[in-house]
C-alpha cells in the first residue's frame, strides 16, 4: 500500500514513521512552509506518548525537553491543595518530558526525513476522492495532485480532511479560556527543577515550571466567556497584553509578576479549542488522526501523546488488516471511547480554571483534596499507562 498524509506537524511524521515499520509507502503533505521553526509554546509529553515514540525507536531524550514528574496545584492565597504526579517512572525510567513544541515539530520531522519519508511542502488540500479502480486522489491549491491507496487526515484543529468528509461536523468548540505564556530568563523561583506550580487565581490560571537556574517556562489561562475574534485577538498589543495579565494577577500570591516581568516576549492570546466527538472519522479509503479526529484541549497534558498513539496503531490496524476500509473502521472502534472520555475529562479540568465563588470552595475543599489522595494510592492510571504492543495480535489491542 501507499499513503498520503496530509499535514507535517507532530501527527503527520509520526504516522509515516509508524506505516513504514509497518511496510507502508507514505508521503507527507503539509500546507505551509517552515516558518514553525523556533515559534511558539511549548507541550508536555505524557509517559503514553513516550512510550508510543519508542515502538519507532525515537528516543525521548532526542526530542529537547526535559523531565515534568510532577505538579502542584495551588489557590490564590498560596495554600497547596494537591500534589499530582504526571506520570510514574516505568520500566523505560521514564516520566512526562515538557518541549518546546517547535523543536518537537522538528525533531520528528527531520527522523522522518532521515528515513526516507518524503515531505513536500506547500501542499495546501483542496479536495480528496476516492478514485474509480481503487485509492484515492488528492487535490492541492498549488494545482498539483497525488495519488495512493489511501489519504490519512492529520491536519490538525481546523482539518481540510475533516470538512471534507463531512461538510457538516460541527466546528471545534471554545472551552472558555484564552491561552498564553512564555519564557522568563535571569529569575530564581522556589521549587524543584521540573515540578509544575499551577495556580487557581482569583481571576484567571497561571502555571509555571523552573527549568533549570535562571529559566522558568510558563503559561495561563484567562477566561473570557466567548471566543475572541481575530480582530479582538490582534487588538490585544504587546504593550496591552502584558499590562492585563499584570491586572490579573497582581493579588494572588507566589512570582506570577515576577516572572512576566523577566519574560521578553509574551506570546500573543489564543482561543482554546476542543472538538466533543465529530461524527465521522473515516470514509472508504479516507480517514482521520490526531486532532483532526479529536481535538482535545491543553489542559489535558495528552494532545500529542494521543496523536502519537494513533498513529502507531492506525500503521499497525492497516499492517494486519490489510484493507484501507476495514483499517479505518477498526482503528475508530478501538480509539473512540478513550479519547472522547478524555477531552470530557479536560473540558471538565478547564471548567475549574474559571473563578466562580460557588464552586471554589468544593474544588480546593473536597474534590482536589481527594483527587490527591486517590491519586497516591493508586497503583495505575487508565490514560498514562496506556501501552502498545506491536507485537501482538490484532484482536489483543488495548481500549
């Protein structure tokens, strides 16, 4: 067989990787150039997702980050009300890695072009249909088209492969929050290196990690209560965007002011997003992965390390199956009900960030509290230690 894939983000070069350990052609097709390089914010990579990278022999420490065991939460008087491990040691000795998502973007792409994958760039989909002795076509702006046995949507958010298999999916959804963050240099924070401080401000979220002496990363969550426009996004200036994130936080304890005045740069706001359940996830040769099939908000910590375990075991259902229809099919029943109850999980996560007098009390009180102990207690964890086997047959893949 021969695949095209359309998008080379983290999704895109991952699946390639995973379809030629499997004995599967693949192309990549992404519709912008490099400009990613070096921009933007950074992710966490849960031990999952790690795990998923090591079936294709891309080893964590190649990837530039840097070792997240743990966080703690905390109220916007300084009080600890949990402390969440993300992630237990496993037999790799490895925990969460926290990256910057640039680097991750192209670490993985640069492997799958060390492995012979091509990647062509400025391949911006227009349409994609099943072609009449079998496979499918696909259509580009730049008036090229490629050919393959199958199309594999790994187009992120806003996918083109997702509209175009169902015009009607319903667009992703706000979840109430405005993301931001950055990288302050020259400030000392107390805490260990590694371990997140998150906390539940009075008016908005703000998190940060000490990544090494004189480097702490962050982030924070502002709720709005609808999605901003772009026109309201670009409105917010440099100068204007720090100047409300002081506003923010200037009555919580702990170094949130601090930190945002040793940042050069902020990184401008952007709407969190998720998608619920899109109805359909494939079509005849055509399907979906990664956050075209189920976007699911930051708040999670397993965006990328879902999109990695897609894409390993798309490449292993389309191995044993053989059939692109049956592969697909296979490939939904299996991932569905993990990652729905997932991003139900994170919306649920974001709905806490958001200040609310009623609800506070239960949150720092009661429900955080015994989250913590039920966490410690705990002996395994239904989204961490999730592992593939590549090995076994395909009827004994996990759920």
């Amino acid at each position: 067989m021969s695949a095209i894939i359309i998008g080379a983000g983290i999704t895109g070069p991952v699946t390639a990787m995973a379809l030629q350990k499997a004995g599967i052609d693949a192309e990549i097709h992404e519709a912008y150039g490099r400009t990613a390089d070096g921009v933007g914010a950074y992710l966490t990579l849960a031990p999952n997702g790690l795990a998923a990278l090591r079936v294709l022999d891309v080893d964590h420490r190649d990837l530039g980050g840097f070792d997240t065991p743990a966080l703690e939460l905390r109220g916007s008087d300084g009080r600890l009300l949990a402390h969440l491990g993300m992630g237990r040691d496993d037999d790799a000795g490895t925990v969460s890695q926290t990256v910057r998502r640039s680097d991750l973007y192209v670490r993985l792409r640069d492997e799958a072009v060390r492995r012979g994958i091509p990647i062509h760039y400025g391949r911006q989909l227009v349409d994609a249909a099943a072609a009449g002795a079998g496979g499918v076509v696909a259509s580009f702006a730049d008036g090229t088209t490629a050919e393959g046995d199958l199309l594999i949507g790994a187009d992120g958010l806003h996918s083109r492969t997702r509209a175009i298999l169902d015009p009607a999916c319903p667009p992703p959804r706000y979840t109430g929050l405005l993301n931001t963050g950055g990288y302050a240099s020259g400030i000392s924070v107390d805490g260990p290196v590694g371990v997140f401080t998150m906390i539940f401000g009075r008016r908005a979220f703000f998190a940060y990690v000490n990544r090494g002496p004189g480097d702490v990363w962050w982030f924070a969550n502002v709720p709005r209560a609808r999605a901003a426009t772009d026109a309201e996004l670009a409105a917010w200036t440099p100068e204007r965007w720090r100047a409300e994130l002081v506003r923010l936080f200037a009555d919580d304890a702990g170094p949130a002011l601090r930190i945002l005045a040793a940042t050069p740069e902020i990184i401008a706001p952007w709407n969190t997003l998720d998608l619920p359940s899109v109805p359909v996830w494939h079509r005849g040769p055509i399907g979906l992965v990664g956050d075209a099939a189920h976007g699911i908000s930051p708040t999670s910590g397993q965006g990328a390390s879902l999109a990695i375990e897609d894409g390993v075991l798309l490449a292993r259902f389309l191995r044993d199956h053989g059939d692109p229809t049956r592969a697909f099919a296979a490939f939904e029943a299996a991932r569905r009900t993990r990652v729905e109850r997932l991003i139900a999980q994170a919306k649920r996560t974001s709905n806490q960030k958001i200040p609310n007098p009623l609800t506070r009390v239960l949150r720092d009180r009661v429900i955080l509290p015994l989250v913590s102990r039920a966490a410690a207690r705990s002996t395994n964890d239904w989204v961490t230690d999730y592992r593939i086997d590549w090995d076994a047959p395909a009827d004994r893949l996990p759920a």
